[in-house]
C-alpha cells in the first residue's frame, strides 16, 4: 500500500511494506543497504526527514529512523497511522522574546483515534494536537497561509491553523528518545479551537 520514497541527495530508496519491513535500497546498484522490521504491518508511505526519515504504524505511533536505519525516536498517537505524514518547515524564535530565529522541522499527522497532531521532527515532542470530527485516513498538506488541510473518514475538507501551540491538551503523548523523557507540556490546557472549520465535500 506505502509507496516508495526517493532520497535523491543518499542516492537511495525506502520502502515500507505490509510484513513490517522499512528497508533502504540503493538506486545506483540496486543492492538493499539496510532493514528494519517494526512487528507491525506499515500502510504509511515513509516521508524524508533532514535527519533520515520517518513513518506512521498501525501499532499507534510514529517512527523516526535516521538515514542509517537507527531509531532515533517513537511518539505514541493512541490510534492507528494508516495516512502518510507530511513535513514542512517554518521559523521559530530562539527563545521567547528573541528576534533570532531558526529553521524548526514539523511532521503533521492524522491518526485512527481522530486526532491531528503536530510533532516535532527533531525529537518527536508534540507541539499540538486537535480533535477531528472522525477517524482520519487521509494525508493532509501544508497551505501558503500556514495551515493545513485534509479529509476525514466522512470525505469532510478541514483546514486547521498549524500555528497552535501551547492550547492543547495532550494527555498519552510520549516520544521515546535517549534524549528526551517525555513529549508531554504540562503547561498545556485543553481548549477549543476556533480557527477549525470543516465543509462537507459535495463529491
């Protein structure tokens, strides 16, 4: 079902397979470089990170390998991940009140348990998350204006704002990381976001 993603700059391939399988192949002499089984079958096509890459599985959480086929890190999502993830990057402050700011790479994700999530590609920290009317098979994809948008499992069109940060509420969130213990900003409290809207999709 994933299809193939295509690391031009590696000279390389990776495929993620319904065995379980993540396996990179070499494009100049087709030969497999690494493999990694997950123990669960993989629906998610694999997307590139600048650090390697990561994937969505069915076993209610998000993967990150480095480009080497090591596990950087795992965040749980409390449902399946059957759409692919998709990466975009934006300016962020280096501290709060810094007029500095630097490059921050952001996975956006839809999961089975309805959940839209934004996660931080360095880490797995989840930055947000939002609650969908249903589950979520969809990729969604980041818009000019800085939001995202998708469908759910009732061929709805949402778009969300993909600046939200801290008004979310994120209970079962965890990355796991030899760096990092755990995802979750007890900072955070749960709200409602009025900037999401859905439109029934008239197809």
């Amino acid at each position: 079902f994933a299809s193939p993603c295509n690391d031009q700059v590696r000279r390389r391939i990776y495929c993620a397979t319904l065995a379980g399988s993540l396996t990179a192949w070499s494009t100049v002499t087709g030969s497999p470089l690494w493999e990694v089984n997950v123990g669960k079958p993989l629906f998610s096509s694999p997307v590139l990170l600048k650090e390697g890459l990561c994937v969505g599985g069915v076993d209610n959480q998000i993967l990150a390998f480095s480009a080497s086929g090591e596990k950087r890190w795992s965040m749980m999502t409390g449902g399946s991940v059957f759409a692919t993830p998709c990466v975009h990057s934006t300016d962020q402050p280096v501290e709060p009140t810094s007029s500095t700011f630097e490059e921050e790479e952001i996975i956006i994700l839809g999961s089975f348990n309805g959940f839209l999530y934004s996660v931080k590609a360095s880490d797995g920290l989840v930055k947000w998350r939002t609650k969908m009317q249903e589950k979520i098979y969809s990729t969604c994809s980041v818009v000019s204006h800085g939001g995202s948008s998708l469908s759910d499992s009732e061929s709805r069109n949402v778009s969300i704002n993909t600046s939200m940060k801290s008004s979310m509420n994120l209970p079962m969130m965890s990355s796991t990381n030899p760096n990092v213990t755990s995802s979750t900003n007890p900072s955070m409290t749960s709200s409602t976001n009025p900037s999401m809207t859905s439109s029934t999709n008239p197809s």
